[in-house]
C-alpha cells in the first residue's frame, strides 16, 4: 500500500502527531521518500544572508543541514532552522523523517547540486541534496 502525504507548516506538536500516524501503518519492509529543495538563495527568494563567496557559504549553509539530517539529530536541526532561517522549502517533512528514523540507521549523501553550477549565476540558487538511509526505524 502507499501512503502519500502533502507536508505544509506544522509546529512542533503536529509533527509528533504526523509521525505517529505515520509510524502506525509502518512495518520494516516500509520505504519513505522525502522531496525538498534546500537553500533559495538571492532576492527573488528573499534570502541573502551573505552576498560573498555565495557558493562556498551556500555549500556551507546546506552541509550544515545536511550533517544534522544525517546525525538523525532532530533537536540539532531544529536549533539550525532557528538560528539560520535557511530556506528548506521541506523542512517539516524532513523533520517527520527525523522522527520516524531510528538513531542507528546509517546513512549517506549521495548527490549534492546547486542550480547555479550549471548557468554559473550565483546571484539566484536553489540547492539540491539527495540522502539516503537503511536501518531501522523507531
């Protein structure tokens, strides 16, 4: 069977209830696919923390994210969203990921890209990273 979920703006609350409905028709055969872009950078998106280096501190802004995801460290990236307001359009589905992982599961980064590498404009970026996971969930 699938389940497939839209994942708007929830607070903290909602994203344990989320999990928890999710978790309920879970079994260890289950796959779960999480899309989000990572950082939007520059002013069509409102967001331009920095406007040196812009590649490297846009790299920089993403791996933070992306080792705590990693890290299966759901408080960590709690206390990186609130602190950097990076623009990770999906961040609420990832934090329902975070829940339902077990701390043990391994993972690993398997592609990391910037919309800019490929027209070189960094004035205007969206960043891409895929993950995965294998292991247990909770």
């Amino acid at each position: 069977s699938v389940l497939e979920c839209v994942v708007g703006q929830l607070d903290d609350q909602m994203v344990l209830k989320v999990a928890d409905v999710i978790r309920s028709v879970m079994d260890h055969e289950t796959g779960v696919v999480i899309s989000s872009d990572f950082t939007h950078y520059g002013h069509q998106f409102g967001y331009t923390p920095f406007t040196e280096n812009i590649k490297s501190n846009i790299r920089a802004l993403d791996y933070g994210a992306i080792d705590l995801i990693r890290q299966v460290d759901r408080y960590g990236f709690n206390t990186y969203l609130n602190t950097y307001k990076p623009t990770i359009c999906g961040q609420y589905a990832i934090k329902i990921l975070l829940e339902l992982l077990s701390p043990s599961v391994e993972s690993g980064l398997i592609k990391y890209k910037c919309s800019a590498e490929e027209n070189n404009d960094w004035s205007h970026s969206v960043s891409y990273a895929t993950l995965a996971f294998s292991g247990g969930w909770k």
